[in-house]
C-alpha cells in the first residue's frame, strides 16, 4: 500500500482502475469488477456498490491525465463553489485510493496512480453520463436495474457422465433459436456486464456457441467471458476461440492417468482428448484453464496431475473439493479429513518448489455439520457477517428454453423458474414484480411451517437491501428454497456430516 502522504497531492495523478465499470441505475450509479469469477474475491467481491450520481460524476474525471487539483477545481465548480476544502476532497477519495478502507473495503484501488514511463491502462468516462436530474439516491435499495453477471446454458446436454455431476436431470427443452439468443446478447452489450458465462450441461454441445462468444467478444467495454467444458478443442475450433477477448476457456481433466479420467467421465479416452485439447489451445496463443475434482480416486495422482499441467502451459490449475449435492450424491466420493490436510501439505510444497499457483476451492469435508455445536451467539455473529447472496440483484441463469434460474444448483421445475426470455426482454422480466417475488421479496407465507415464517429478521433475507440467503443450501437441507439454510441461527436442522 501506499503512503497516503506520498499519493495525494496537487500534482498526483490517478486513473479508474482497467477492471472497473460505473453504470446508471434508475436513481444511482453502481460501481462493479469486471474480472473472472474467481478472481471476485481478490478484488473485493462481486456484488455491486451503489453510490449517489455526484460520486459517480467524480470518479468519472480521473482518466490518467487529470491532475487532483484539476479535478477538485472541477468538482467545486459543479457543486457552485462549496466550501470544499482540498484536504477534504483527498479524504473522500481515500475509499476509492486506499484498500481496506470502509465501508467498501477493496482489496485493489478503484483509483490507481499514474507512473511516467510505466504502461498502465485505465477505464475511462465522460462525467457528465453520470448525471441524474433530481437525484434522489436511496441507500436502501440495492438491485441493479440489469444483472452485471449472466449465465447462459445453450445446451443441458453433456459428452460425459461424471461421477460426480451435480446437475439435476434437465427435461426436456423446446430451445429457443440461435437468432433468438443473437437478440438477448445484443440486450446484454447495452449494459456493460462484469461476467459472461457459458455454462451448461457443455455450453460446447451447441452448435451455434463459439459464434455467440464471437458476438459477445464485439461488447464494448469488454466483459470476461468463461467457458467451462469438457468437449474435444480441435485444431480449427481452437483458433477461432483464441480470437476472443477477454476470454477464460477451462478444460475439466481430474487426473493426466488416463484411466483415472477415463472412469470419472465415465467415457474411454476422455483423458487423451482432453490433454490434445489442452495442447491445440496453447498451440492456438490461449492460456487454458484447468478444473480438477478430488475424490479418493484423484487424490493420489493430483500431485503429478498439477505438474503435468503446468508443463503443458495451463493456467490458473483449479482443484475442488467434491460437494455434497442434493441431485446426484454419493458418500464414496468424499475424502477423508486427513487426507486433505495432507493434500494441501503437498500442494504448498509443490508451489514453493516449482513456482505453481494452485487454486483450492471449496470446504474441507468436516465443516459440514458443525454449525449447531456453536451457541445461538456464535451463530448469530457469523450470519451477520455473510456475504451476500446475488439472486435477483446481480446474477442471472439462462436456460436452453429462455427459462430463468437463480442459481444453477436449484432444480430446473417450472416452480422455480423466474420468468421467461423466450418471447420478452432479459430487462422486462428483471424488472417484473414477478420476478421480485421469486428472488429477493419472496411472500412471508410461502415459509409456512418453517423458523423463517416467524423469524423477527424475515425482510434482511427478503428485501432489497438484505443480504438474503442460500436458496441451494437450504434446498439441501430442507428439499425446498422457502427454509432457512443450514448456517442461519435460527435454523434447527443440520445437513448430515459429510463423513
């Protein structure tokens, strides 16, 4: 970090961070990351920050070329000449310069100092887009009036049978057609997403996919776009997705022992193509990255698995932990608690050793089934320091058929569908009162019979400013959404231990 003594002064010169988006909002501006989904969190998460039109018109002047007394001159004559003093200005920008500074609490500056003779990119705006005659910012509403992160799922078929899939069966679809998709991505490039995803089933299985990242690659600002698959990357199919910007392009490979692979896809030679995929995408100029799931199966072999993909020029190397799911679970899959602490043993040696990022998601095993040994304090202390859950503020899932989900982890059944962008906007239907009551203003009575239908803290679950809470978890725990999660302190069921 940088002293703040050394930073702001007259002559500093700052610029908006690369990864930052500012975008209007019906009475505020949000300020949001556009950086792959797991990176949020290095950044200081993916949720939206709503600031009043003024803030936003601020940030707006430092393009890396403004000095700060410039700036200020500037933003004193739009407010009339206030009483704004220098040193008072400086101190309102220390959230956006400093990290780890409230009440945002980034862990990279949204302003970043300009150094001569080093390259640096900046986002840039024009102020005055920021304007909001009569603005009447309310602190208490917290939906964007479009999702910054979108989802879609083309296709809910796949090329393999994983064990360990956590997909529900999907139904059977009446897709909506490619020149339909091709209208809601060009609703999307309005709006300047953070994240694009294409997700699935294998996204890869649509014939028209790599021509839909095509298009989303024309969106200006560029979002990040994801695929995750487990399709065989030809040659030719390899060059053309290494024309897309800002792309993120993940091959699942849990094990570079081909017959280990070959039995956690459940199909004979996925490893080889896997790894030929892998080397036509760096052959191509991509980075490849590589998702890993460990099970008593992959565990021996993931220490060698994460040197032979490194070798080949992966990155980042991804290894989960397998999750319980309430679709398709199996005890055998877990690992044992030991053995994961010994797994992450090799894996600090192996990234001291060898100079490896490994990313480790998801919890060890014995953290499920723990909460109610806490007191109801304990438990109520770590509820109200959660993060918030997206669902119907930021995120959206699209379905093959235009069908809308909140989560992909949440059954694809009609009563959990929020609406349809077959036939109406993504912006119409986000915007619906429907759609509100499906996701964050869900009706007090649909929780009949449950601690939630009581709860003296029902509306910060259910309300726009709420934190709310983890429809998946508490479909888990309870085989239906309209239930506490297992974390909530009210809650007096417990998800079975998972081992």
């Amino acid at each position: 970090m940088i002293e703040k003594k050394l930073l702001l002064k007259e002559n500093t010169v700052l610029g908006l961070h690369e990864n930052i988006r500012l975008r209007r909002e019906e009475t505020s501006i949000s300020l949001y990351w556009a950086v792959p989904p797991a990176e949020a969190n290095i950044y200081g998460g993916s949720a939206s920050i709503y600031m009043p039109s003024a803030t936003a018109v601020t940030l707006a002047f430092f393009d890396g070329k403004r000095t700060l007394k410039e700036i200020f001159q500037a933003v004193k004559y739009i407010w009339g000449n206030s009483p704004l003093t220098f040193d008072d200005f400086c101190k309102g920008l220390e959230k956006f310069v400093f990290v780890k500074t409230p009440p945002f609490n980034f862990n990279v500056p949204v302003l970043i100092e300009v150094i001569r003779d080093k390259k640096q990119k900046f986002m840039r705006y024009t102020p005055e887009s920021f304007i909001i005659k009569g603005d009447n910012f309310n602190t208490t509403v917290h939906v964007s009036k479009f999702p910054t992160t979108i989802s879609v799922m083309p296709s809910m078929e796949c090329f393999t049978d994983c064990v360990y899939c956590y997909m529900w069966p999907h139904p059977k679809y009446s897709p909506i057609s490619f020149s339909r998709w091709k209208e809601l991505l060009e609703e999307m490039g309005e709006y300047e997403l953070s994240q694009l995803g294409f997700n699935g089933g294998d996204p890869m299985h649509y014939a028209y996919t790599i021509d839909m990242l095509e298009i989303a690659s024309t969106f200006e600002p560029h979002p990040y776009i994801s695929v995750a698959t487990k399709a065989y990357i030809s040659p030719e199919i390899a060059q053309r997705i290494a024309r897309i910007i800002n792309l993120e392009f993940q091959i699942s490979l849990d094990s570079t022992d081909q017959k280990i692979a070959d039995a956690m896809t459940q199909r004979k030679g996925y490893g080889n193509r896997a790894i030929e995929s892998l080397k036509n995408l760096v052959k191509a100029g991509i980075t490849p990255a590589v998702k890993a799931v460990l099970t008593p199966q992959t565990i021996k072999s993931m220490s060698q698995t994460i040197l032979d993909l490194h070798s080949l020029g992966v990155h980042p190397i991804r290894v989960t932990n397998y999750f319980r799911s309430p679709s398709r679970h199996k005890d055998e899959l877990f690992n044992k608690a030991d053995e994961c602490e010994e797994f992450l043993k090799i894996v600090k040696e192996i990234e001291a050793k060898h100079g490896i990022e490994v990313q480790l998601q998801g919890s060890p095993p014995e953290v499920i089934g723990k909460p109610l040994q806490l007191t109801f304090e304990q438990r109520k202390k770590r509820w109200d320091n959660r993060s918030g859950c997206s669902l119907g503020k930021t995120i959206l899932y699209i379905l093959p058929d235009g069908n809308l989900l909140g989560c992909e982890q949440i059954p694809q059944k009609p009563e959990y569908f929020l609406g349809s962008v077959a036939n109406k906007s993504i912006y119409e239907v986000w915007n619906s009162e429907e759609f509100k009551e499906k996701t964050y203003e869900i009706p007090r009575e649909k929780y009949k019979g449950t601690a939630c239908y009581n709860c003296p803290e029902f509306k910060e679950c259910h309300s726009a400013s709420g934190k709310g809470y983890c429809m998946r978890e508490s479909y888990k725990l309870w085989g239906t959404i309209y239930a506490p999660e297992p974390n909530c302190p009210y809650n007096d069921k417990e998800l079975p231990r998972q081992q």
